[in-house]
C-alpha cells in the first residue's frame, strides 16, 4: 500500500530520491522506493520529464542502548566537537552494517579533496570500534549523499578505464585510492572478462592497476 506514504517528485529519479532523504534526514542510498509515475514529453522544443516516487529507509533507527552504537557516537561526538564542526549525527543499522550520516553547516569541510576528512574519519572508526569484531559490520559513513555520488564516479571511471585497456591492450594505473574506494574498482570490474585488476602500494593508500586478460 502506498496512500499513505509520502510522495517525492523530481525531473530525474536521482532528484525525486534526494528530496526523499531530505525528508527522513538520510542518504538516497539508505532508502527503498517505488515509482508510481514517470513521463517524458516535449513542451515547446525541450524535453521535460517528471518521476514520482514513495520511499521509506532501509534501515531502522540504530539502538542507542547497544553498547557498540552508543560508544561509537559518544566517540564521534567528541572528536566532532574537538574539531569544532557544527555537524550533527544520524545513525542507522542493521545485523551486518552501520551508517552513519553526518549533516550540518560544517559538511564541505569533510567534503573537500574528494571527501578525504570523510573517508579518514571513517578509517578511523573502523579500526577503533569494528576490526577487532568477531562479528565483523560494514561501517559506511557519509555526508548528504556525497558517497552515492562518489561511488557511482568511481564505477563510471572503472569501466571507462576498463574500455581503454580492453582497445589498447596496455595496463593503466589509477590515481592513490583508500581501500573503501579501491573496492569498489574491484567489485565494478570484477566479472568483467577482458580485464582484471590488481591493488599495488604499501599502506592505506594505493593504486588500483587494471589490466588487460591474456589472450
């Protein structure tokens, strides 16, 4: 049933999601939806078109009382408040994962070089409260739908990379990546059949080389 559900519209798909998470106060990617019309027509020489959307998040509101949860946002928000951002904290979870949202006046400030303050943040969230873990959960922390917009740049990148290497038969060595964003390199050319790629370096940052497969 969907009356009863609020009701998001956007020209694209990608903006009826963004005013969607606006509204729980989440991230595009933390959400499930339905698209109840989409249309595209022309009006006066210009293509218009317009999608309607019911959505609801994924994810229930984390448990404060779980000791993990509880710990990991007490944690962050003292280091927040040590580096003086105005941001505010909204966590999700489920069995296997955690994602975090973190909104506010502040956020360009984890934004800028590609989101390099976010992506150590969440680095060093992993290693103090999940890697030693028996229970090992996927820890996602994002700002605003940043992650969704980077990951689907990165996916795009692999597979033109990809084309490149399949044409010209030559292995091509990608920019510095963390291991969040080497993954999904990985992941995006995983079953692909005319290349396979390898992670080269020391350290928490490397380079992800794609390759060309024998003949």
């Amino acid at each position: 049933m969907t009356n009863n559900q609020p009701q998001f519209e956007g020209k694209t798909l990608r903006e009826a999601l963004k005013k969607a998470a606006e509204h729980y106060q989440t991230i595009p990617s933390s959400l499930d939806y339905q698209i109840l019309e989409q249309e595209s027509r022309g009006l006066w020489g210009r293509r218009v078109t317009r999608v309607k959307i019911t959505a609801h998040p994924k994810f229930q509101p984390a448990d404060r009382r779980e000791p993990l949860i509880s710990e990991l946002e007490g944690f962050l928000n003292n280091l927040l408040r040590l580096m003086r951002l105005e941001l505010k904290i909204d966590i999700k979870t489920t069995d296997r994962r955690i994602d975090i949202n973190l909104y506010g006046r502040d956020r360009y400030i984890l934004l800028a070089q590609k989101g390099e303050c976010l992506n150590s943040l969440q680095f060093l969230l992993y290693r103090i409260f999940l890697q030693n873990q028996q229970e090992k959960k996927i820890l996602r922390l994002d700002s605003e739908g940043f992650r969704s917009d980077r990951e689907e740049e990165l996916r795009s990148l692999a597979l033109k990379t990809a084309a490149l290497v399949t044409e010209s038969r030559k292995p091509y060595t990608m920019e510095p990546m963390n291991p969040y964003e080497r993954r999904l390199i990985h992941l995006a050319l995983k079953e692909h059949r005319e290349v396979t790629t390898v992670s080269e370096g020391e350290g928490f940052i490397k380079r992800v080389t794609i390759l060309p497969t024998r003949d």
